[in-house]
C-alpha cells in the first residue's frame, strides 16, 4: 500500500500541489489525469523521490520513505517510466537492462524482457540507447527497464507523450497485459482515453488538487459527457463560469 | 620478463581473434624479442632509435603487435617506427606504451610512427596508453599518415589511466578515394594534463575523414582539443569532440575546418559538459548509488 499524506508543493508562489492526500492499493492500475499544468508529474516525481515536496509524507506499505533518496527508494521497490526517455552514449539497452535487473543476465534472458514490450527483441538488444533510436523505441525501453525490477509501486509518467500514434496504440497492448500480471500497484500518468479504459480507479487533479476519484464508468461521465458544450466552438462549460 | 612488464602488456594490449603474425617488444629503450614472417618483415633502425615494418603487396589479415614498456625510472626513450604498407594489403597494427614508474625521476617516452599506405592498402592500428605508479610518467606519441588512392585506415586510440603529461599530434595527408577514421578516448584524473592535436589535408577527391574524440577530465586535470581539417579537393570531413568535466577538471576544445575547395564538405561539432542530471536520475531510480551511476556514465561513454 502506498499513503500520500498531505503532500504540498509550492513554487514561485504557485500551489503546484496543494495538499494531496491518495491511497494506493496493491494489484490496482490507477490513472492519474487532468489538465496540463494540474501538478500530475510532480506527484510522480514526489513518490519516486526526485522532487522534494515542502511538507507532507509518503509511506510504503507502512513505512516513511519521505527522506529517502531516489536509489534508496528503488531498492525498496519503486519504478519510474521518465516522460522523456534518457539517452545514453555507450550505454546499450543489454547494458541498462542488467542495470535494471541488478544480476548479470543473459541476452537471451534481455531479450525476453524486450519482447514483453513488444520489441523484437535481438535487433535492439545490442544498440546504444542513444538518438539512433526512435522515440517509441526509447519508449518501449524504458517501460521495458522498469518492468524488468518487477517493482511493488510502478510508475509511468505520460507513456504517449512524444511518440506516433501508430507506436501509441501498440503501447497500450503492453499496458494492458501489464494491468493483468502486475502484482504491485500501477500508476499512470495519462490524457489518453485507451490508456484510461485499463484503470481501475481514475484521478482526476485541477490545479494541483485531487477533484474526485473513482471507477472508470463514473469518472468516464465527467471526463468525456459532462462538459460537452466545450465542444462546441466558442463555447464553454456552466461549471467552468 | 617479470610480473610487472607482463602486467603491462596485459594493460595495452587488444585481443584478437589469432596470434600476431609478427611482433617486437621494446623494453627500456632495447628490443626484447622479435618475431616475422614471409610477409612482414620488422627491421630495426641504426643505433636502436626504433624499426622499420614492411608489409608486403597482397598481404591479408596480418596482425603486428609493437609494444613498448618502460619500467626504468628517469629514462627518456624516443623511437621512430615507420610502417610501409603495400598495395592492396590488410592489416592490423596494435602498438601501445605502458610506463611504471616507483620513484621520483620523471619517465618519458615519445613514440613517432610513421604510416606510409600505398594504393588500396588498409590497415586498423590501434594504440593504447597506460601509466602506473607513483613517479611522474609522460608520453608523446607522434602519428603521421600519408595514405595513397584508395587506402583505408582506422585508427583507435586511447589513454585511460596513469599518464601525468602528453601532448599527442596526429598528422594525416589523404589522396584521393581515401578514407580515415580516427576514434580517441581519454580520461585524466589527479592534476593530469592531455593535449591532442590532429591536422588532416583532404588532398584527394572523395577524401574522407571522420575523427570522434571522447574524453572525460575529472579532478584537477586538464585536457585540451585542437583540431584542424583542410580541405582542398571535393572531400569529406566530420569532427567530433565530447567531453565530460567532474569536479574541477578543465576542458578546452578548438575545431578548426578549414574548406580550400568550394566542393569541400566539412562538420565539426564539440560539446562540452558535466553528466546530464537526468542521466544520472535514470540510473538511481534503477537503483544504483550516484557515485555508482556516475561510474556506468562514464565507462559506457569511454567504451
């Protein structure tokens, strides 16, 4: 189980987050949505440990893992999808999966990680992670990467950002499958409709707080049927007067 | 051959897939042993000031290895090596210095290697460099290339660890329908210094030249790029220069392409700097430590 109690971050004078308070259960796919700007990777980067929050507290399974850093908080067990896909010169994606794994493994053994990402998985085993590749292949890499720890918390920040559509609606097939093994509590960070049909529970953030939370059928009605007029052109919606 | 000179070889040698086909091991300024066979032939020069190696026309798949160890504190060994690759041949040279150095008297060795490639010819030479204890150890090496129509060379070269001073110049003269790669790694830690100079002529139509320089200065050491690429015919050349800085290490690089030719085609590019943050993020959450992270970073960028 994870608790995020409270969690408050500020900048610039701004309330990025204003005070957050989430439980996540194990063998649950959560989608974290909402507008650009409504704090939703800061949240991720707050339980992975790279963004400090100002107040406030994280527990895994019990435990305060507030004051840990982001290596310390991998060894206990969570996983961070990067929105933007890091590239490493020299490094080959064999090389970042032993990394991930933290044994030596064969490459036949790398390749059958690839392969869940929908890798064809000898072709890229001995490639650089570097711009050589595309961006759904960095993609398809890094879910990989951290998929590979088996982590009890995983997280994917914004998984669609920066890659074709065509690679985007195969990416969902590798969520999907990932809602149906993973043991640990998934959280995604998404605007995408397919990716939040997998969700079991939906949250919806606005200007850094939580504005309701729940199952797909419900959080569906707010976020696709309510505001209809907005689609209409020039117009706007009676809640946002 | 003691522990020491045999842990030396071991440190700037490269596997290959057979045993050299011809050799000379040169210790302390003397040749220590010597090997060749029909096709290539190792003479040395009066008065020991270094070989001559012929490679015959034809010759396919030769490996030459050229090692040179100096373990006697004080010495200033300067050697010239000449290497006369004939037409359509195909080699692999691999040369490298290894210095061990107890005591307080600097130990200097300055390598000249001249390549002479005739027509077609193709050679890989790659050269390492390698320094160790704690007197002061400082390498020149010198390379020149002059390469004839159609000849092919790549050369690799590197300097992890040890060497406290050297200025490494690599000069190239390239005809037509000639292309060389030159691939350099560095790393200078402690208060080392590191300058390396090339200068390539792109003399010949479809004269090609591509030189990536990868180095990493950390400490208090120093290192300093100098490039500078001409070109007079229809030719190609791209440049590279990457380097990474930690802690105070300093880095300075200077690319200079120069297109005598209005058909010249020339790139250069260099960047400088400190280990991108988010590197580093990506390899923690994975679970390594920073200083663990910092370590895959670099080797992976030397390798």
């Amino acid at each position: 189980m994870l608790e995020i109690k409270d969690i408050c971050f500020e900048r610039d004078h701004k309330k990025i987050l204003d005070h957050i308070n989430l439980v996540l259960d194990e063998e649950k796919f959560y989608v974290i949505t909402g507008p650009n700007g409504s704090g939703k990777s800061t949240l991720a980067k707050i339980i992975m440990g790279i963004t400090k929050p100002d107040s406030g507290q994280i527990l895994l399974n019990g435990e305060d893992i507030t004051s840990l850093s982001v290596d310390e908080r991998a060894k206990k067990g969570i996983g961070f999808a990067f929105q933007q896909p890091v590239r490493f010169k020299g490094l080959t994606v064999y090389d970042l999966l032993k990394i991930s794994v933290n044994k030596e493994i064969s490459k036949k053994e790398a390749c059958s990680i690839l392969a869940k990402v929908g890798l064809c998985a000898r072709e890229y085993v001995d490639r650089e992670v570097n711009a050589s590749l595309s961006g759904g292949e960095l993609k398809r890499i890094e879910i990989a990467t951290v998929m590979a720890r088996n982590p009890k918390v995983a997280i994917f920040d914004e998984p669609e950002a920066g890659i074709d559509l065509w690679s985007f609606q195969n990416l969902t097939e590798v969520f999907k499958d990932l809602e149906e093994l993973n043991k640990g509590i998934t959280l995604v960070i998404s605007h995408q409709e397919r990716i939040l049909e997998i969700a079991d529970e939906i949250i919806l953030l606005e200007k850094g707080k939580i504005k309701q939370i729940g199952e797909k059928e419900e959080m569906f009605k707010l976020l696709f049927e309510e505001p209809k007029c907005c689609r209409k052109e020039g117009g706007c919606c009676e809640r946002d007067r | 051959m003691n522990e020491t000179d045999k842990n030396l070889l071991k440190e700037i040698s490269e596997e290959t897939s057979k045993a050299p086909d011809a050799y000379n091991i040169r210790k302390n300024g003397k040749s220590v042993d010597r090997k060749t066979n029909p096709f290539i032939d190792i003479v040395p020069k009066e008065d020991n000031k270094g070989i001559d190696v012929y490679v015959k026309e034809n010759t396919l798949l030769g490996i030459v290895h050229i090692p040179v160890i100096l373990t006697e504190s004080g010495l200033k060994d300067v050697v010239y090596n000449d290497f006369h690759i004939g037409k359509n041949s195909n080699v692999i040279i691999l040369a490298g210095c290894g210095v061990h150095n107890d005591e307080h008297k600097d130990t200097e060795h300055d390598g000249i290697h001249r390549f002479y490639l005739e027509e077609n010819a193709k050679v890989k030479y790659v050269e390492k460099h390698y320094g160790e204890g704690n007197g002061k150890k400082i390498l020149n090496p010198v390379t020149e290339i002059f390469m004839k129509k159609g000849s092919n060379m790549t050369m690799d070269t590197t300097q992890i660890k040890g060497v406290d001073d050297t200025l490494r110049e690599t000069k190239a003269v390239l005809e037509e329908n000639t292309t060389l790669v030159i691939n350099e790694k560095i790393l200078t830690n402690e208060t080392q210094n590191a300058k390396t100079v090339f200068e390539v002529e792109l003399n010949g139509k479809n004269a090609s030249t591509h030189v990536t320089s990868r180095s990493v200065a950390t400490e208090n050491s120093s290192q300093e790029f100098v490039s500078n690429i001409v070109g007079n015919a229809e030719c190609y050349a791209h440049v590279e220069c990457d380097a990474i800085i930690k802690d105070k290490g300093l880095v300075k690089a200077i690319p200079e392409i120069y297109a005598k030719n209005p058909d010249a085609n020339l790139i250069h590019e260099a960047a400088i700097g400190k280990i991108a943050g988010e590197q580093l993020m990506k390899l923690m959450s994975l679970g390594l430590s920073e200083k663990e992270a910092e370590d895959v970073i670099i080797r992976g960028f030397l390798k």
